[in-house]
C-alpha cells in the first residue's frame, strides 16, 4: 500500500475530506463525532489532523531532519463535525530545534491549538535507557466491540480495540491495543504518529475512573512526548486516572507499538455529575 493510498478496512468514512488543493480546508465527517455529544468531534482526529500539519511543515534546512518530540494541545471549546480550516506557523526558528503552532478554525472561531517542539535527528541509539517493559501484543489481547452504554456512534466505531486490561467504559485503569480503521485524511495513510495522536486522546476512556452513565469527564488539553518515532498502525495505550476532590483530574498513559515504549501522554480533566 502506498502512502497515498485509503487504510480503510471497514465502512467508516474518513475523518476528513479535503476541500480545497491547498492543505487548509476539510470536511470533518460522522466519524470524527466522539460519544459525549452528536454534534462535536471526539479530540483524537482534530488533534492528529493538526499533527500533520506539524509534521508536514518542511525543516528549514532539508540536510537537516526535524522529528516532532512533543505536542500540546489545547481544546479552546466544543469541536463541531464539518468544515474546518487550518493554519501552522513558526513560533520560534531554529536549524537544530524549532516551535510550531497550529490551529483549527470553525465557523470562524478557534477550537483546537495545538504547539508541537521539533528536534533534530541523531543516532543515540547506543545510549537508550528507561523505557517501560514491553505490552503483550496485539494478538494476546481480547477484541472489544460493544460500545459502552451511553456512548453515541462515530469515532468509538472506527477503532479496532483490543483489551489486555479493563474495558472502554469500565471504571478502574486499562490497557488496549488501538488501531484506526480509516484514513485521517481522505485518499492518505496515515502516519504512525498520526495513527499515536488519535489513540493518545483515547487514554482518557481506556483509563476511566467514573462510571460514564453517572459522570462527565472531559479533557480540556493533550500533552504528548515521544522519545522515539512510532511505527506500524497498532499503538498500546496503558492508561490510569487520578480524580481530585474540587472538580479535576488527570489522565496518564504509557504509549507503545509493536516495537516497544514510544512516549508518554497526560491528559488534565474537568470532572462534574451529569
């Protein structure tokens, strides 16, 4: 398959369909809707749609590579499905590291701001340490695929999951294999790093600790590092969750592919009763 070519193994539409020839402007379809509201997008594909952008931005000096290492993203208000606009910029410049920034607009608001640090490429590979003991992979998993009561169609069915511990909706840390089922952008493969950006934003249910019939716990910001770029379409999200006695908590979760650890998502939540 190329990389111009649709992933698409079931009948889920893209998240986005391109409306223009410049790389700005998109549809953002049904599968984008996330299970809290029927009219706004889960912040999984918005977020990797403005990854790309990111990750598109050409280095300022091509002999020199740049990797993404970190991006943040801030959820300015609710994302609706439809057409939407983005924008990067140069935050601050650099050969070796730099800052970008990308936002996307709806309806003339900006919902969803994302700043993404770029490093250089270097072989350090002689001098890894740290990373966290290898998941079982994706066959030794259990395929989970009955959405949770309450939780509206759209993105929830365009994700292979597969649990090695606990359940999407199921109160108490957990552990799932992610792998998206259709293309970001329409007529695209998506990257590996697209493909981490999407189940990163899925911690907060993998790792849910309040029963989602009786509690709202929405993120309001992503905050992803990477120590190495991922690779291949199944990414393991190992998530727990900390509520707070005055309204907030904290989602964290150790990411990985079938290779190994590959970085580190925190998510911050506003938690309130239904």
């Amino acid at each position: 398959m190329t990389d111009t070519e649709s992933s698409t193994e079931s009948g889920g539409e893209p998240y986005y369909l391109p409306l223009d020839g410049e790389d700005r402007r998109f549809r953002a379809t049904f599968s984008t809707t996330g299970p809290w509201f029927a009219d706004a997008q889960h912040a999984g594909p918005p977020s990797a749609l403005l990854a790309r952008a990111i990750e598109r931005w050409p280095s300022p000096d091509p002999d020199v590579p740049l990797r993404l290492a970190r991006l943040t993203t801030e959820v300015l208000g609710p994302i609706p499905a439809g057409e939407v606009e983005v924008s990067t910029q140069v935050l601050r410049p650099g050969r070796r590291i730099e800052l970008l920034q990308a936002e996307l607009v709806a309806g003339g608001r900006t919902v969803l701001q994302a700043r993404g640090w770029r490093y250089v490429r270097a072989d350090t590979s002689e001098v890894t340490v740290g990373a966290a003991p290898d998941l079982p992979g994706p066959e030794a998993a259990t395929p989970y695929e009955q959405r949770p009561d309450r939780w509206l169609p759209g993105f929830v069915d365009t994700i292979d999951w597969r649990m090695l511990a606990g359940g999407l909706g199921e109160p108490g840390p957990g552990t799932a294999w992610c792998r998206q089922r259709v293309p970001l952008v329409a007529g695209e493969r998506p990257t590996p790093l697209q493909r981490l950006v999407v189940a990163a934003d899925s911690a907060n249910g993998i790792g849910s600790a309040l029963d989602v019939r009786d509690w709202l716990f929405l993120n309001t910001e992503l905050s992803l590092h990477v120590h190495r770029p991922p690779t291949g379409e199944w990414i393991g999200v190992d998530a727990t969750t900390v509520i707070g006695p005055a309204g907030a908590g904290t989602v964290s979760a150790v990411l990985h592919d079938e290779a190994g650890h590959t970085g580190r998502v925190a998510q911050a939540l506003t938690v309130a009763r239904r």
